[in-house]
C-alpha cells in the first residue's frame, strides 16, 4: 500500500504541473512571452514533457492539440493515483 503522504503529495505536484502547463499555453497569446526569462525556464519543465506527444500535429498548422492531450494524460494519471489509494 501506498503511503497516504505521499500519494498527497504526488498529487500536489501533479496538480501544480497542470497548472505550469496551462501557464505555458497562454502565454503563446502574448508575443514575446516564450523568449523572457519566465518564458525560457517554464519551457525547460514543460516542453520534454509536451515533446511525448510530437506525434499529433497541429491542425492546419495553427491549432495544437499537444496540450490537450498532455492535460488529459496528466488527469488520468491523477485519477489512478487516487484510485490506488
């Protein structure tokens, strides 16, 4: 069985990640956002986790769906995380 703490605090991370991740999505709304020092050191957490899903490509190439997969991926892993508990 898992320790109850630290089931707590993986979800914690995974939460916290989720919202990083969704950080990062939005600041490609803001020209210039991905090259400021915030915009570099998120892309170094965020981008090998997105680099797993390279295999799905931009619709028209403008809309990627990497992010949206890597969300749905991320809450699945929350789910079973309470589900072994």
């Amino acid at each position: 069985m898992i320790p109850l703490l630290l089931v707590t605090i993986i979800a914690w991370l995974l939460k916290i990640y989720s919202y990083a991740l969704i950080v990062y999505v939005l600041m490609s709304w803001f020209p210039g956002a991905y090259n400021s020092w915030f915009g570099r050191e998120l892309g170094k957490l965020i981008q090998p986790y997105l680099s797993w899903f390279s295999f799905i490509k931009p619709i028209g190439g403008m809309i990627d769906l990497r992010p949206v997969a890597a969300f749905i991926v991320l809450d699945i892993a929350q789910y079973l995380l309470v589900w072994l508990v």
